[in-house]
C-alpha cells in the first residue's frame, strides 16, 4: 500500500486556499518545535461565518496537504463548527496519513485555533477557552 492516500498527493501536489489575505480578520501562526516547520492561517469573517480562508505552509507535504484541507474543511462554515475541528477530522478527510505524520494535521488545527482566538481578541469579545481543544492533547504528536 503506497504511503501517502490519492488525497494526500492530490492536496499536496495542488494545494487550495494557498496565499495571504491582507485584511484578514483573524491570523494564526504555529509551528512545531520538534520538525521546525510553520504554518499561519488566515480568517476572513462574516456574521460567524468564515467567508475566505488562506493559508501559507513552510513544512513537509502532509503540512501541506493538511493545511489544505482544513481550510476546505472550514471554509463557509459557521465558528461554532470551525472551533470543533480536530486534527483527526483533516487526516480522515486527507484518507489517512502515516503515524509519524499525524503531528502534520496537529499543526492545522493549532493554526486554526490560534486564528480564532485572534479574531476574538481583535474584537475584544470575551470567549470561553474550554470551547478550544486543550494543545496539551497533542503532547504525543509533538515528540
Ligand atoms: Fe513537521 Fe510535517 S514533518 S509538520
């Protein structure tokens, strides 16, 4: 069985939501101590709603492919599901990634919370950190 899905090589090799987006409403940069690979999102929103998404990905491929399809995953969806994606979501939507490579998808779902609290900050609006996954949940990943 190859390593990497059909999905995988297929974001991978062409990424959607690539790019910056200048009057983003909320930004999150993240990377990952172990691998030193970064990955910042971008979040235009509307009414709750996240109306565009961007990404740029300084990382592996399943970086990548991972930031690629959390942003499919999130975009024109409601905050209040955005808030509830989860690494494990990304890699089953992306068919699967290898085991050592799980910590790649971590770092969407970082990136996308960081942005989040962003726009929250941005706008002064209080927000209740239970409704973010807990990162130290993702202790196993980072090693
Ligand atoms: Fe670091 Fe993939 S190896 S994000």
């Amino acid at each position: 069985m190859a390593l990497y899905s059909e999905k995988v090589m297929d974001h991978f090799r062409n990424p959607r939501n690539v790019g910056v987006i200048e009057d983003a409403d909320g930004v999150g940069e993240v990377g990952n101590a172990v691998c030193g690979d970064i990955m910042k999102i971008y979040l235009k929103i509307e009414d709750n709603i996240v109306t565009d998404v961007k990404f740029e990905t300084f990382g592996c491929g399943s970086a990548i492919a991972s930031s690629s399809m959390a942003t499919e995953l999130i975009k024109g969806k409601p905050l209040s599901e955005v808030l509830k994606l989860t690494n494990k979501a990304v890699t089953e939507a992306l068919g699967g990634l290898p085991a050592h490579k799980l910590h790649c998808s971590v770092l969407a779902e970082e990136a996308i919370q960081a942005a989040l609290k962003d726009y929250y900050d941005r706008r002064g609006m209080n927000y209740d950190p239970k409704k973010f996954l807990d990162s130290s949940s993702y202790e196993d990943f980072h090693r």
